[in-house]
C-alpha cells in the first residue's frame, strides 16, 4: 500500500453493497506517504529505502506484526 487509494475505494464500494470492511490487511506498505487514507489496516512488510543508483531495496518486517 503507498497511500492507500485502492483500499479506500474497494471500502467505498463494498458500501454501496450495504456490506461492512471488517479488515484489512496488505503484503506490503510504503513509508511514504506517511498518512494514508485508510486508517485500519496490518501489514506484513514495510518498504523503507528503494534506491535505484545504488541497486538496493530495505525491506523489514512491520511494526507491531512480530
């Protein structure tokens, strides 16, 4: 999840179903941005540096998940 754009909108429309969201969860989220449009979610993983120049990736497992 970066910003959370597709979970919002997923929430929307499970709404005009007259159904309830009673969780979500995603693979893998961004640092950045820090503020996401959905509030209630866990994480398996958090992306925290992609830097193309220097061919590296940090991944880590999220906060509060172990």
């Amino acid at each position: 999840m970066k910003g959370g754009g597709t979970a919002k909108g997923i929430i929307d429309m499970v709404r005009e179903f007259e159904c309830e969201v009673v969780g979500i969860g995603v693979v893998i989220e961004t640092l950045e941005p820090s503020k996401k449009l959905v509030d209630d979610y866990v994480s398996l993983l958090t992306l925290n540096i992609v830097n193309t120049e220097e061919k590296l990736i940090d991944v880590k497992p999220s906060k509060g998940w172990m």
